[in-house]
C-alpha cells in the first residue's frame, strides 16, 4: 500500500493541512525576507541577527524557498499540502539534529546558533503536528477517512447500519403520516 492510497480526496482535515502549511510558510517566508532586507552576504558567519535569530544571505534564501514551497502548499492543499508538511517537518527536525552537532564549527555555514536550533525544532514539531493531524492516532474517529481506509469492512458494516436506520426512520415518520391522515379523517393520498 503507498502512502497515497491513505489519503481522502475531500475532507475536512484538508483545512488543518491547508492552513498549517500557509501559517509556517508565511513566518519563514518573512524570516527570509528580513534576510535580504538587510543584505546579508551568503555565507557570513559574523553574528548578524533578524528576530532573535542569528542568520545570513543562505539561510534567508532556503527560508525563502521552503516558506514559498509551504505556501505553495497551502494554496495546493488536501492531501498534497500533508505530505508536504510532513516531509517539510522532518527535514526540519533532521536539520535540528544536525546543526547542533555543527555549533561553533567552521562547518556552520548557514550561520546557526542555539536560537536557531530550537527555533528549527519548534517549527519542525509545529509543521509534522500540521501534517499528521487526523492522520496518526490510535483513536481516530469512526468518520475520518484515514481510519475508514484501515479499516474497511468495519466502515462497511457501520456505513450499512447507517443506511439502515436512515430508512426505518423514513419508513416510520411515513407511517407516522398516514396514521395521522387516518386519524384526521382524510382520505389517504390527499
């Protein structure tokens, strides 16, 4: 089974997806922005800080490019905007691990201080929270559709039932209707 074949076409979850990948996309979309307001060289390594951030012309860059892609996304949406948070998160969350290996070494190219790390991990955590929501539970709901796709026959049988009751309620307001035409007096019909 490919990860696509557990995704619903249509559903509500779609506007957490939606706006979760536009509200990460756009912080960072600024956070780079700011980055080349100040005409930061691309690889400084001096200190140069944008909202408590220390950063430089690279990382304003992949900020820009990855918000945009959220953005992207957001405007995209449904399942393309939850894979795309998830796959985006992960990445965040690797980069998190990986730059706090590279702290105060020539390899922090992009310019990474503490603040940043935790500012990655946050984002990172925020970003898969967006993508994975209603997709990763041990309580889904009976009427989302990750849970109906796992479990099909149980969905069939429930989605049955359903119909079921939907029709002896009919059934029983018509016969509700007719009882009530007898006992008015009325011809049946009229």
């Amino acid at each position: 089974m490919k990860l696509r074949d557990e995704l619903p076409t249509d559903h509500r979850l779609a506007l957490v997806y939606r706006y979760g990948a536009g509200l990460c996309g756009v912080v960072l979309l600024i956070f780079g922005c700011l980055g080349f307001a100040d005409q930061l060289s691309p690889f400084n390594t001096s200190g140069s800080h944008i909202a408590g951030l220390s950063t430089n012309g690279a990382l304003s860059l992949i900020s820009v490019v990855v918000g945009g892609a959220l953005v992207g996304g957001a405007i995209v949406g449904g399942n393309f905007a939850s894979t795309l948070n998830m796959v985006i998160g992960s990445l965040f969350l690797l980069s998190g691990f990986a730059h706090l290996f590279i702290l105060d070494r020539p390899a922090n190219i992009l310019d990474f201080g503490m603040t940043n790390v935790i500012f990655t991990f946050v984002m990172a955590l925020l970003i898969l929270t967006f993508g994975m929501y209603g997709r990763v539970s041990s309580k889904l709901s009976h009427d989302n559709p990750y849970w109906r796709r796992r479990h099909p026959r149980q969905a069939a049988e429930e989605s049955l039932r359903a119909r079921h009751r939907r029709q002896s309620a009919s059934l029983d307001s018509g016969q509700a209707d007719a009882a009530h035409e007898i006992s008015q007096g009325k011809p049946r019909g009229q």
